[in-house]
C-alpha cells in the first residue's frame, strides 16, 4: 500500500550543530496507527515538529524528506504550509490549553479553522462545529461553543482539539501525548475517538506516547526513540512479544510489562 506519509533521512538540528534527531526514516499508510514510544527528551515532540516544519528555523535546521500525499513538505512555502496545515495534516498538542486562544471562545477558534480550510458560511461553519463535539462525546456543544477555554475542564479541552484536529477529516493524524494529564475515564473517550477516526474516516494516526500500555492498545507497528534516533522498529505485537533492542527490553521492564504483554 502506498504510504499517505513517508518520512527518509530526517534530521534536526540546532544551528550550532547540537543533534535533536537523526537520521530517521518511517512511513504512514491510510487507516493505520504508528505509535512513537521513548523517554522523556528523547525526541519524539522535535519528531512531529519537524512534520509540520514548526520549528524555529532561526535557531534548528532540519533536512531530509517528508512527503505528504506526493507533496515534498520540505519544499513547500509558507502560504503552502498553512493550507495543508488542519487540512491535509492535523496535530494534537501535549497541552490542550496552549492550543487555544484564551481570549477567543471555543467556537470562534472551531469556525475560524473550519473556513480558512473550506468554503462554509458562518451558519454551515457552525453547524460542522457542533457535529464535531457530538462527535466527541460532549454535551450541550453550542453551550460548551460560546465558552472560553479556561472555562473547561482539562479533559473537556482535550476533546475539543481534537474535534478541531480531525472536523476536516484530515488524511494524517499526529497525536502527540494525548492522553496525558487524563483521568482514566477521559483517557478511554480520547481513544476511542481516536480509533473512531482511523475507522470511519482511514486517517492515518501518528500516535506519541510515552505510555507503552496506550500503545499496545492502539498501535498497528511501534517505532523505538532513544536518543533523536529510532532504535527498533516492528509490528506491535512482535515488539512486545519478542522485543530485540535492550533499550525496548528496558522501557518493558520500567513499565511493569512481561514479554507477551500485547495478547495479555
């Protein structure tokens, strides 16, 4: 199957030459969900970054390819960027409440986003804002729409980006952490909906988690971070089961997971 997004040879790097990432290579084919595991600092945020190029070039340089449905991401302009941005691409942050605006409500932000990427007037704009909440699992959406975003709770904020995130059916999903900062409840709807999305929609998910149980609940093959370098790379059920880096044997043992914890 054809790749939605390919990624070869990416590396980051500040401009005095420090390392963020190197030399990674990976692919996304529609419908499938590509978990992203590592510690802390290891690079996996610079990784989805760098997808997006939403990087300071003032201060990083990255190089290699990226390429998005035949569109080489790298070489695109900034007026470029902004329209595959949401559209063709979505990202969910690690903290919902830098994804909003506080000083804008809810559904200025979900209807600003929807129109700049389609051609709906307010009233249709509104409309798919709204289905975008029901589709989340949030009540009164036009209440929760004339609210601002300190008014929110954390988990009702995280379902609001991602009802922004994929209201544009977007062809690739980056989820960076989201399910962090979760009560179990809220962590279960996120990713369900997240599995809704894959479902319904064939979107491809890039799935960040320093969580191996989400990961092994959800992802299709697993890419191992250590260090702004993929160590391992496998289908889930052979990386838990017969893991082969001792750096994917560590992150197994300091999770509390046994090999064969996949089909547990």
């Amino acid at each position: 199957m054809k790749p939605v997004l390919s990624v070869e040879h990416l590396t980051v790097e500040t401009t005095n030459g420090q390392p963020l990432v190197r030399d990674i290579s990976f692919s996304l084919a529609a419908g499938q969900i590509v978990g992203l595991v590592g510690e802390s600092g290891c690079g996996k945020t610079v990784t989805s970054l760098a997808l997006l190029r939403l990087l300071d070039e003032k201060i990083i340089r990255q190089s290699g390819k990226i390429v998005l449905e035949e569109q080489d991401v790298m070489a695109l302009s900034d007026r470029s960027l902004r329209t595959i941005r949401g559209g063709k691409i979505a990202f969910i942050m690690q903290n919902p409440m830098s994804a909003f605006t506080p000083v804008y409500t809810i559904g200025h932000q979900l209807m600003e986003t929807i129109r700049t990427h389609d051609r709906y007037s307010k009233h249709e704009a509104t409309s798919r804002a709204v289905e975008a909440l029901r589709e989340v699992n949030l009540d009164q959406p036009e209440r929760i729409l004339k609210a601002y975003p300190f008014e929110l709770s954390g988990g009702m904020l995280q379902r609001v980006m991602i009802a922004l995130a994929v209201c544009l059916r977007p062809d690739v999903l980056i989820a960076d952490e989201p399910t962090t900062a979760l009560d179990v409840y809220n962590q279960k709807q996120v990713l369900y909906y997240l599995e809704k999305v894959r479902a319904t929609y064939g979107t491809a998910i890039l799935l960040i988690s320093h969580d191996l149980s989400v990961i092994a609940e959800m992802a299709d093959d697993v890419l191992v971070m250590q260090d702004g370098e993929i160590v391992e790379q496998a289908d889930v059920f052979e990386l838990f089961d017969r893991p082969q880096h001792p750096y994917t044997q560590r992150l197994l043992m300091q999770h509390g997971m046994q090999v064969g914890a996949r089909n547990a």
